[in-house]
C-alpha cells in the first residue's frame, strides 16, 4: 500500500518520498537540499516534559530539536515505517538517557497509550509537515490517541474560570474583547499573537504552549483570525476538548470558503446577525448563537465638553473604488458578469432579505451568462454584489442630503469621486483614538448599514450614543430588541423619511440630547462587550 524510497538528491544528500498505492509519489524531503529543514526548526520552543516527534522521516529537523532536548525527557518517535524511526533513533539520540519509545505501523494499534498520562505533566508534539501530509490519517490517529492522555492535564483551573484564549491580532474587536476581559478578570488575558508566527511549525508550538500553561475555558476568534491553513488550531481544540468559539461579524460565507473543511464538534459559532444562522448550522457547528455587536466603554465616553461644530456627518467610506476592486481581485471577474452584478444588486438595495445565491443564479438564465462553476467564484461574486449594494445605499443616501450640510469622514477622494467636489469630505478617522471626539461634535450622526446586514445592527448604532451625540440610523428589524423605539433610537424607513426627521430635529437640541442620554443608558446597562462575554460564558 505504502513504499518507501530513499534517494540521493542532486546534492548527494539523502531523501526519502513515499509511494502510496502505486498511484502517485509523495517527497517527505527536499529533492535538492534536505538538510536546510533544519532551519525551520532551530527557534521552535521546547517545553513538554515529554516531546512527540510525530513523522520523523529522515530526521533532519529533528537535529535541531535534539541539540536543544534535556537529555533525560522523554521521547516518542513516531512514523509509519519502522526503519525510519530506528534510524532517527541510532542517528540523533543515541546518547539520550530519557526513555525513548516508538510507534509505527505495526506497533500504533497496540501501543500502550494510556503509559503517556504517567510519563510527564505536558506532553509537546513536533510534527513534520511534510511527513504528516503524506499519510494524514495514520499521524492524525495516533495524535488522537496521545490527546486523550493529555485532556486531563489541560482541564480548567477553577480559580481561572470564564478565562479564554484570545487569539489576537490586529483586527477589528479584538483589542475591544482584550480590554473587556481585562475588566472582568482583573488582570492580563490570555492572547496568542498569531500575526507574529511565520510558519505554522513556531504557530503550533505556540498554541501548544499556551493552552498547557494557562489552560482556557476556551478559545475565542473573531472572524476565525488565527485560523491556519492546516486545520492545526482546531485539531488542538478538539483533542484537548476545548471549545473553540469563532465570533463571525462579518458575512460568514467568504470566511469559511479555506476553513469549512476544518469544521467539527469542537467548534462553536456566534453570529451578529441572525439570518447567517442557518447557513453557519449546516456547515457543521456545533452551536450556533446570536451574538450582537456592543460598545467599549473605555474607548466611547460623554466628554465633559463638546462643542458640536458639524450639523449632520456620516463616519465610513463610500464602499465604492478600491473597495469593490479588491473584491473583483479575489475571484475570475470580467465584465460579461456585470449585467448580473447590476441587476442583483440594485435588487438587493430595494429588498434587503433577498436570497443572493439564488438571484444570482436567476439573473445569470435570464442574461444566459455562464457562471463560474466552483463555489469560491460564486461566492465572491454575490460578495461583490452585496458591496455594490451597499454603495449604492450609501451613494443615493449622500446625495440627496447634500443639501442638508452631510459631512463625510473616510475616504474623501473616492466620496467625491462618487458624489461630486461638492461634497464636504473629511479624511479617515481612527476608531481608537479619535472616533469618540467626531461622534461626540456632530450634532446629527447618520447611520447606514451595510447590505450584508439583512437584519443586524452595526457598530454606530452603539458608539455614537455612547459617546453623548445622537443617532439617525436606518430602520433594522434587530433595532428595538436592543433599543426603545424613538424614546431611546430614531430610525428612518426611507431616504424621504430622513429628510423629515433631519428638519425634525435640526431645530429640536434638547430632545436630541434626551434621546441620546437614554440610548448611552441603556448601552452602559446591557450593551458592552463585557455584558457580551458574560452572555457568551453562560452560553458555553
């Protein structure tokens, strides 16, 4: 079923590629130079009081590894064919006075698993990418069977109860759910800075380490950012029965397109709108929850003194430009697909609940266009179809307010590349550190939602109260879940229907500033990410 073959390279060196039902060839080393594999391994971090080298192959990585192992830890080598972890084991660890077992073929369905539980407090395991993708199944079931030794020793510390594993980056939240975590934990959550591993080989050490030592109720990702490409973090999840929460505030379907293969009990999603609920339930989650978003008290505050110099502005960019070409960028565009693009989405601006799937799939019979047949194709283009959507409702929203005194903050050339020079556009404004101060100088805030959105709200419909201004936002089924109508939130059903409320309560300050007071109320008791992460905690 499985050959092996070594060989020497072009180099003179010796490598190795598997056969595999006489059908096609894996190399589980370099054909030129193997001995630079090595280098890939030389930073990883050792700290197991047992290390698994799972696929040793012909060990030249495992060089650097044992040049940095204690000489009594324990060790087991574990690869498909006996020969390979005997040599590896004469080649490289000949002198090591820890025990050392191995697991191979003939000896994985007999092997005494439960003898890892007393071999050492954290078992590390050091996988050789190459080997592990050639029979992925054989190393996946073995590392199976070590974990359920391992589960015992990674069960939660209760005095760390409701503490998860961030992982962390530089997106949108998550230095909102650190902070929140902060507040509730009283000191310094647990992050996994995953923008600063360069392979997943350091990416796998690291998560290793993170969820021995600290021992989390949980992992929580926002957009499934820390995901790697290899299924490695939900593999860990799921051996170590940790659930592994990923929090989707974005349009779920683009998202999933790498990773829904990964998907399995272990993984459990929360959604800020509700309509992707079913979608994300017959991708294989677990649980799914509705998850809206809140606001961060620290960042959006009432200033003590704000003087409102803009009369009516608008926070966010025309989502027109740059924006949708980044999208066409992403997947086999080309302008034969334009008429779909045109149709769907001035279709789903007058309809927000309609099925884009499915529109896509009408318009293209009707135009006679043949689609993409992959599902990414397909899945970019009614991505496309929803930005376009949602400039269209931010351009013909602008427009008719120009007369009004709109201000827009963000993306100023490419505004006015879509509305016109006469419009007063503002440059970009930071959400850390300046957002607060332009909600709270603005006398009338407009929200727009995005089409993505069918039913949910968004992030102004929070921050703009809570910084002490008011709010003229778009009329979103969710909306009067979160807020009382028109004595906490005002909400327009049309751009008409704008227009009489921004003469409404142009002339009405005091009434302006009642409703925003009792939003920012109503925010502070029940919508901070701290009241998230308590909902989320009781969900789990």
């Amino acid at each position: 079923m499985y050959q092996l073959e070594c060989f020497k390279t072009s180099k003179g060196f010796l490598s190795a590629r598997i056969h595999i039902d006489d059908a096609y060839t894996r190399h589980i080393h370099s054909s030129v130079d193997p001995t630079s594999e090595k280098y890939l391994f030389a930073n990883v971090p050792i700290f197991g009081h047992c290390v698994v080298l799972c696929g040793t192959g012909l060990g030249y990585h495992l060089e650097a590894i044992a040049a940095r192992l204690k000489p009594e830890t324990p060790i087991i080598l574990i690869d498909y064919f006996e020969e390979l972890t005997h040599y590896c084991r004469t080649t490289y660890f000949a002198h090591h006075t820890g025990p050392i077992l191995e697991i191979n073929a003939h000896t994985a369905d007999t092997f005494d698993y439960a003898s890892c539980a007393t071999t050492s407090k954290s078992i590390q395991i050091i996988r050789h990418p190459a080997t592990c993708a050639a029979l992925p199944t054989f190393y996946a079931t073995v590392c199976e069977n070590i974990a359920g030794t391992q589960r015992a020793r990674t069960s939660v510390n209760p005095k760390k109860a409701n503490r998860p594993l961030l992982l962390y980056g530089n997106f949108f939240l998550q230095e909102e759910i650190r902070r929140a975590l902060a507040r509730a934990t009283k000191e310094e959550p647990v992050c996994l800075e995953y923008s600063r591993f360069t392979s997943g080989i350091s990416f796998e050490a690291a998560l290793q380490q993170a969820l021995f030592e600290h021992k989390p109720t949980y992992i929580l990702s926002v957009n499934m950012k820390g995901f790697d490409g290899n299924g490695i973090l939900p593999a860990y999840a799921r051996r170590l029965g940790i659930p592994l929460v990923v929090w989707f505030v974005d349009d779920p379907h683009p998202i999933l397109l790498h990773q829904k293969q990964f998907i399995d009990s272990s993984l459990i999603a929360c959604c800020w709108e509700k309509s992707y609920i079913p979608y994300l339930t017959s991708c294989g989650f677990s649980k799914v929850y509705y998850l809206p978003l809140a606001c961060d008290p620290s960042l959006f505050t009432v200033p003590l003194h704000a003087i409102q110099s803009v009369h009516l502005g608008f926070v966010g960019t025309p989502m027109s430009g740059s924006f949708l070409q980044a999208i066409r960028n992403e997947f086999m565009y080309s302008k034969i697909l334009d008429p779909i693009i045109d149709e769907c989405s001035k279709l789903l601006y007058k309809e927000p609940k309609t099925n884009v799937f499915a529109a896509v799939q009408s318009c293209a019979k009707q135009y006679s266009i043949a689609l993409p047949a992959d599902q990414r194709n397909i899945t970019w283009l009614s991505t496309l179809i929803i930005h376009t959507a949602s400039m269209l409702k931010r351009r013909d929203t602008i427009q008719a307010l120009i007369p009004y005194g709109i201000e827009t903050f963000g993306d100023p050339e490419e505004w006015r590349d879509l509305i016109g020079k006469h419009l007063k556009a503002h440059t970009s404004i930071d959400y850390q550190s300046s957002l607060c101060a332009c909600y709270a100088t603005t006398a009338i805030n407009l929200n727009i939602t995005s089409c993505q959105m069918p039913t949910a709200v968004n992030q102004r419909v929070f921050d703009v109260p809570a910084s002490g201004s008011f709010l003229l936002t778009d009329n979103q089924p969710a909306l009067f879940e979160l807020f009382e109508r028109d004595t906490e939130v005002v909400a327009y059903t049309s751009i008409r229907h704008l227009i009489s409320l921004i003469e409404d309560f142009s002339h009405h300050p005091a009434q302006r500033a009642k409703i925003a007071a009792a939003a920012h109320q109503r925010i502070v008791a029940d919508h901070t990410y701290d009241a998230r992460l308590t909902a989320l905690n009781q969900m789990l």
